[in-house]
C-alpha cells in the first residue's frame, strides 16, 4: 500500500534536493502570482464560473489564469476587477 503524504510535505523533502530547490526558486514569480489570484478568489467566496461569468469569458478561461500559464495583462485587469480587487504590478530589488 502507497502511503499518502501532504503536497507540503513532498515540497520540504523536494527542497533538501539543490537542482529542485534551483528549479522551484526560479518559479517563485509564477507562484507568488498564483497564490495571489487564488486567495483573491478565494477572499471574494467566489468561484471559478463565478469570476468567469464577471470577466465575461469561460471556467476554463479562469483556470488557465490561475495556473499561471503567462495571462495578459488585460486577463489580469479583468480577473482583478471580477474578484473586487486592483491590478498592481511592482518591480522589486533583487536579493
């Protein structure tokens, strides 16, 4: 029998690993964005349909955003405005 671990815990064991810590941090850009769609989302108790309705587009539209897959800045303005929030993009130091 396979025993079931959390994603979190297969995550801290992947992190003891150099090239996947390498890997992983080399998308923390794409997860940060990720994570914040999400709990917008999530703040607004709304669901995938339900922001696809307000931006006018699909489900599975929604979840393509929310994967993270490069959406545009126009998808992210009208995700932003589906979940009651404000688009804002900052460059940060590096380091």
């Amino acid at each position: 029998m396979t025993k079931m671990i959390s994603v979190e815990s297969w995550r801290r064991r992947q992190m003891k690993d150099p090239a996947f810590k390498a890997a992983y941090d080399a998308l923390e850009g794409e997860f940060a964005l990720i994570r914040e769609l999400l709990n917008a989302r999530t703040t607004a108790k709304l669901s995938q349909a339900q922001v696809a309705e307000r931006m006018g587009t699909s489900q599975s539209a929604v979840a393509r955003i929310e994967s993270g897959r490069s959406p545009s800045l126009n998808s992210l303005r009208r995700y932003a405005k589906a979940v009651g929030s404000k688009l804002e993009i900052r460059l940060k130091k590096a380091g």
